[in-house]
C-alpha cells in the first residue's frame, strides 16, 4: 500500500522558521535509511502558506484568496510518499522520525486509494489511461498499450548480473553481424533484446536476437527464447541507445511501483526497429513491458 505522511504546520514553520542544520543532518539520515528499504518514493517540505494561494470554488466562480492562512494546524509543512505492507509499517517508521518541528509537532499518515479500491468502475481502459499518465508525470512519455503476438527470438544468450550487464553492448557486437542471415528469420532487419530467466539475486539472462518462424536448423550456439501472445506497455526510447539502461531502470523502479497495473513474471524485450541506426545509435528503440491478465 501507498501512504501520504503529512508533516502538520506550526508556529515556527508558517514563521518562516528553517531547521537548524542538525536537523537536516538528521533528516538526511532518516531518509537515507527510508530509500535503502525502499519506503520512500517521494518528499518534499513545503513553504509556509503565505507563499501560497487558495482557490475556492463555488459553482461556476472561482475565487483565488492570498495566504497566510489562519488554522495553523490543519495546514502541511511537509509530506513524504511511502510504499509500506501495512498501515502499522508505516506508523513504526513515523515513530523513528526526528521531531521535524522546534516545538511540539505532528504528523498524519493517510493512506492513498489503489486501483483495487474503484472496483469495476475502473475498467482495463482507464487504468492503462492512468497508467500512461503517470508515466509522462516521471518524464518517461507516453507509453502505447499493445496485444502483442507470439514470437520466437533466436540470438546469443549471456548471463548477467546488475554489476555486469555493462558488457551487454559486447554481447550485440558478437550477434550483429548475423542479423539478416539467421536460418528462418522474420521481420527484416527487426533485432530484440530479451531480458528473460531472471534469478532472486538480481540477475538475469540476455538474448541478442531476432525473430525466427521455428528453432530447427539453428546453429549450436543460438538460444531460442519463446514469448506467448500477451498484452505489453510499450515504451518508447528515443535517447542515445547507450542510455536504454537508464530509461529501463526509470521504468521499473519509478513507474512500475505506482502504474496500477498489474505487471507479469515474464520476460520483457528491447524492440530495435528499422529505423534504428547503428552509426548513431539512434531512432527506432521500443521497450515492450510484459502485462498480467486484468482480474
């Protein structure tokens, strides 16, 4: 579960007040220890409310009030978002905050609404559309939702861990000069990249591949990996292709958590297009996100 915690305002911040620099240093170790377990996905602290705005509506008016504002108390000064197991986590985690206030102070934990709480209301449809929202939110762009096809990639396997997969470039060098001459190859010039057999250390394995109408008559050295038809989320890379490994470790570890869409234990793939171009390693770069079938 998702959980807003909510720093409450006083006296000393609405003043304008800033922490004291132990505080910082403490809050700085607090939230180091809330990223190395993988609580805290978002915090920021807020400026008093005389720097603020309120809008009011009321029918179709719009009424726009300056701060300050009064009730002290039931305004923020801070929040964090946190991935938690449970309410009770997230109150133990709250418990071992620094007091974030020279005075007195409080903090709320409220949690957020998931997917799961809109029932059928919220169909296959709008979360993809809400998914594709909080993706551009992360600076990832708009991912496309596919049905994609059966496919089988024969290429060049490797193992890897998240220290060595640094030598997956390698890996594409030693393949690249078969593309196009596969015995059975589809697609054109079309080359995937498989990330598949991933293992609870972290690590993983990696085919440099393309598509092939069937395994028989490969040579020895080639691995065929055999992905089903399933629904993917597409998204499109359109840096430099050394910069692939950024925008997969932007996926996983900052869109997935918070997408709402329920993700498969299957293998995920590079798609390289033709208008991939090898010389400047640019254009025609997909990455294809393999999606659980909707409950």
């Amino acid at each position: 579960m998702r959980v807003m915690v909510i720093v409450k305002a006083t006296k000393s911040s609405e003043a304008g007040e800033l922490p004291s620099e132990q505080l910082l240093a403490d809050m700085g170790r607090f939230n180091e220890e809330l990223a190395n377990a993988g609580i805290m996905l978002a915090g920021e602290g807020l400026r008093p409310s005389s720097a603020g705005v309120r809008v009011t509506f009321s029918g179709a008016s719009r009424t726009v009030t300056d701060g300050p504002f009064a009730e002290t108390k039931e305004l923020a000064a801070g929040f964090w978002i946190w991935k938690v197991n449970s309410m009770q986590e997230a109150i133990e985690w709250v418990k071992r905050c620094p007091n974030p206030m020279a005075e007195e102070s409080d903090i709320e934990i409220r949690p957020l609404f998931e997917a799961e709480d809109f029932g059928d209301a919220f169909t296959p449809e709008l979360r993809e559309q809400e998914a594709a929202i909080r993706a551009q939110t992360l600076g990832l762009g708009a991912p496309r939702f596919e049905n994609g096809r059966a496919l089988d990639i024969a290429g060049l396997n490797a193992s890897y861990t998240p220290e060595t997969r640094r030598n997956i470039p390698a890996q594409w060098q030693r393949f690249a000069p078969s593309i196009g001459k596969v015995p059975g190859q589809l697609g054109g010039m079309t080359a995937y990249g498989v990330c598949w057999n991933t293992r609870p250390d972290c690590g993983f394995d990696y085919l440099a591949g393309v598509e092939v109408a069937s395994s028989d008559g490969l040579p020895n050295d080639l691995t065929t990996v055999s992905l089903p038809a399933r629904r993917y989320a597409v998204f499109t890379h359109d840096r430099h292709v050394s910069k692939i490994g950024e925008t997969i470790d932007a996926i996983w570890t900052n869109w997935a958590p918070v997408c709402g869409l329920n993700l498969a234990d299957a293998p995920c793939f590079e798609r390289y297009t033709a208008e991939f171009n090898p010389a400047t390693g640019l254009g025609g770069m997909e990455l294809w996100i393999p999606l659980a079938e909707s409950k």
